[in-house]
C-alpha cells in the first residue's frame, strides 16, 4: 500500500517505540521508514534560535532507538528545529513520504480552537494520507502486540459512505491502494452506512435503505474487482456514535475517512464527521485530506 512512510515523533507520544518494529513494517509493504523529531525554536531573547543542546540529545534518543537495521527496509533518522507542520511537510517532500504517521491526543473542538493541532494544520497543506494513532495505544502495547499491528496496518479497513462527493473520493482512494498489490497486504474492508434518524430538516431528500442498499452493492461489486473483501452494514441512529458501534465488532485495523471541511471555517461552526471520529475513536485513523487541499 504504502512504501515510502515518514513517523513523526515527540517522543512523548511514543511512536519512536516504532523503531523496534522495522521488520515487521517490512512484512506490511513498507521499504522505506523515515523518524523525524522537530525541536522548537529556542526563544529566549529577542531572536528565536536553534537550540543545538536539544537537537543533539534528540539525535541521540533517535539513533539508539533505531539501533542496527538489519532488514530490508531503509531507515532514516531526521531532527530538525523549527515549526512542526512546516518541517514535517518539508520533510515529506524530500523523503517523497506516501504516508505520515502522527500520534494525536483525543481532544475536542474547542481545544483545537484554543491551541491548534498538527494534523488539522497538516490536513489543509498536504494531499499526503496520514495514519493517526492513539499514544496511549503506542504505551500500552507488549512488544508481541505492536509487531503483529506494525506487520498489519493496513490489513482490514472500516469505511463510512454517506452518498456524497467526499465518500465518494474516499472509496476511490481505497479502490487505488487495493490495485497496487491485489489481496496482499490490504485485504478486506467493510462499508457503513448510518442514516441518520434526526428529525432536523434537510436540504437533501433523505436515502431509504434499500436505496443505500444498492449504492453500497454496486461499490461493493466495484472494490471487490480489485481483489477487496468486502463486507457492508447500513444502520439509523447518530452517526458517529453507531460507526464507533461497528467498529467495537467489527475487527479492523484502522477506520479510513477523509473531509471537505478540515480546518476551514464551517468545521469550527459544525464539526464534521470525518473529524469527531479522529477526536473520538481509540482506532487509528487513515485520513485522506480532500482533492480539495
């Protein structure tokens, strides 16, 4: 699926644990692993500084992290001080990253309002997917557990469809990872789709199930054209709170989303779905920022 992956750590999210892990990325597709760390400007004094003692004690955490890389994937390590979002784009750039892993707190909209997030930052700049993780998950993981979701990121994803241009760009990003290697390391998927039960009115007629029904088996027919194994479910009831329900049971290794609306000005007034499920669910997320970014 992806290739070339760049993990972003601040070392308190744990994800330079990851280091640990190289052979099993391998075992999931992946040939190239980038660790990056940014160390904020010093700025003491008038002038905003590199501040060179946190760089090379980061460089160091970093390199015996890492350790000797006896796998066939090629590891880099890169600390660099300055903005977080400029640098990581920076760095993508030049590693041609197809995948940035973030870690992210849950958190709600009024905290990102109040002191920001990376990922929305990122989601607006960049058309590159990013794989947000739980830290807590990243902790409390025994060493046995991590390998076998390193070894299977990607393995089965749960998907929301809803009918609109957005879901729609979703599946054909999902449909374009599945062509690259049929059956091998993406292998099944399953597609929701929660009708919401509200009574607020709508400006779009509302979808019947059967109706849904039939949307979700001709995209089904489509995906499983590429080797997918595909699975669908259509619930009524809140969204988000029923797509978090299918999750529980539904054994996946990540929920894929995407979003018109990430980091603009209508999703400080309504919060989208695509962002109540990277601020809610305990399941890492695959976001692909919208054609529109």
């Amino acid at each position: 699926m992806f290739e070339k992956v760049l993990i972003c750590t601040d070392f308190a999210d744990g994800l330079h644990r990851l280091a640990n892990f190289v052979s099993s990325f391998g075992l999931a597709g992946i040939k190239e692993i980038v660790f990056l760390h940014v160390v904020p400007l010093y700025e003491k004094g008038i002038i905003p500084r590199v501040d060179s003692e946190k760089i090379e004690q980061a460089e160091t955490r970093l390199t015996e992290a890492v350790g000797e890389n006896i796998t066939d994937v090629e590891v880099k390590t890169v600390v660099q001080s300055g903005k977080a979002v400029e640098t990581i784009l920076k760095v993508a750039q030049t590693y041609k990253s197809e995948l940035i892993i973030l870690g992210s707190q849950s958190r709600s909209l009024l905290t990102e309002k109040l002191v920001g997030s990376t990922m929305v930052d990122l989601s607006r700049q960049t058309r590159v997917p990013l794989l947000i993780v739980r830290p807590q998950l990243i902790w409390a993981y025994t060493c046995e557990e991590l390998a076998l979701r390193c070894q299977h990121l990607f393995r089965s994803l749960l998907i929301p469809y809803n009918g609109s241009q957005v879901a729609d760009y979703l599946v054909q990003q999902i449909k374009h990872l599945a062509e690259k290697e049929p059956g091998k390391f993406f292998q099944q998927c399953k597609l929701c789709w929660i009708l919401e039960n509200s009574d607020r009115p709508r400006i779009t007629q509302k979808i019947l199930p059967q109706q849904a029904n039939e949307t979700l088996y001709a995209i089904k027919a489509d995906l499983e054209s590429v080797n997918l194994q595909v699975d669908t479910e259509i619930r009524e009831g809140s969204c988000v709170t029923e797509f978090l329900d299918i999750a529980v049971m539904a054994d996946i290794s990540a929920i894929a989303v995407s979003s018109g609306t990430m980091g603009k000005l209508q999703e400080w007034l309504i919060s989208s779905f695509a962002a109540e499920i990277l601020r809610r669910s305990w399941y890492p997320v695959l976001f692909f920022p919208s054609q529109n970014s």
